[in-house]
C-alpha cells in the first residue's frame, strides 16, 4: 500500500472527531502503566507512530516518532522529531539511539513473517544494550474472526507466537500479558479519566475486555554489537 493510500485508509478509519477522544485515553494509558518503562531522560522510538497517541502523551527527553503516513506529522507534538521512513529500515537512521522503542497494533499490517524478522533485526539493532521494546497488539487467540476484519491485517500473531519469535532473534521476555487492553477503543474501553485509570489498576477487568497482548522484550545489556 502505498503512502497515499495509506492516509486514505486512515482517514477513513480515524475520524477527526475521534481523535481527541482517543488522546484523552491514551494520556491515561501513559502516564498510569507505560511510564514505568520509561525514564525522564531516555529516547523513545515509536515506529509506526500513526497520529501519535503514544508518542505525544509519554513523557521522554528524546522522542521520535516514525511512519510512512504523510498525515502522520502534522499531528505530532512540537516535541516529538518525525521521520517519514520504512518500519523495517529504522536502524539505518536511528541504530544504537534508543532506549526505548514502541509499537502498537502495527505487526499484524506486515506482509510477512520475513517482514516481522526484518523489523525485529531493525529494532535489536536500533535499542541500546538494555534497551526495552514495549508491544501492542491484536491477540488472534482472542479474536479469530475479527482480526481479519481490517482489509491492511496481512500477519496473525498471538502473544505466544510473538514472543517465541522475539527470543529467538536474542530479545529476553521481561513481561507477557496475553489480555491487556480491549481490541478498539470505540465502545468497550471507559473513556473518562478515572474509568480508565480503574481499568489499568484492575488486572481482573482485563480478563473479560482485554483483546490485545502486551509485551515487554529487552535487548541484553551485554550486547554491544549494535553500538
């Protein structure tokens, strides 16, 4: 799909004026459970950053966000450096940089699992030894038929399938949680701030509505090669 196409696609998918609603819940989902992975001073990565509702909302002192979108841009934050670049060819501009890289709902629009190995190179790559690589996604185990509702879902993964990939190519699996968030936010998850920070302080809610896996891969702190 090329760069047009995807921001037609987007347009679509996205309405406007979901945009605010979906920041409001990202900035909760931020500040509450993804900040503890993240330090004042690090360098965070978000490949595939779409209209940035991770990479605006964390807090970091260097934050990048990448994607082909050409809409992506103009809705970053003024503190967030954009890069117009292929997911699979991040370490050609970033390698050694980050501490921290971030994708979310993203690896299911891979073509293939040759795609999915090159990107994980990349990112090994990319992250600094010690560096984590937090995940996002759909867990096809929990969404059989729905998965493939989305005519850009090429790859089906589930937590177990991901994280057996990632220890292969060296990551080590630091957490894995097979039901996190719900699969959208239209609907399932509670968009006021106090639902939301109920839901992430609840882990026995997440059992019922949560559709997407999250994991926590880190790059061995005695791997220097990349740097």
């Amino acid at each position: 799909m090329d760069d047009k196409h995807l921001a037609e696609l987007y347009r679509n998918r996205f309405a406007e004026r979901e945009l605010d609603r979906k920041n409001a819940i990202w900035k909760v989902i931020c500040s509450n459970y993804f900040q503890q992975f993240v330090a004042p001073s690090d360098t965070v990565v978000d490949v595939a950053c779409g209209y940035g509702e991770f990479i605006n909302n964390i807090a970091a002192g260097n934050k990048i966000g990448v994607d082909l979108n050409p809409d992506s841009e103009r809705q970053l934050a003024e503190d967030v450096r954009f890069i117009s670049l292929s997911a699979t060819e991040i370490a050609s501009q970033l390698q050694g940089q980050a501490d921290v890289v971030f994708t979310s709902n993203f690896l299911e629009h891979l073509p293939d699992k040759g795609a999915l190995e090159r990107l994980l190179d990349g990112i090994l790559l990319t992250l600094k030894p010690g560096g984590c690589y937090l995940i996002m996604g759909p867990n096809l185990r929990y969404l059989p038929g729905e998965y493939w509702d989305f005519y850009d879902h090429h790859l089906g993964l589930t937590h177990a399938s991901l994280c057996e990939i990632l220890a292969i190519k060296g990551f080590e699996i630091e957490r894995c949680v097979d039901r996190f968030l719900p699969y959208t936010t239209q609907g399932a998850l509670p968009t006021h701030p106090l639902l939301v920070r109920a839901y992430l302080a609840w882990p026995l809610a997440w059992r019922f509505l949560g559709k997407q896996f999250l994991i926590v891969a880190r790059k061995s702190a005695g791997d220097a090669k990349s740097t």
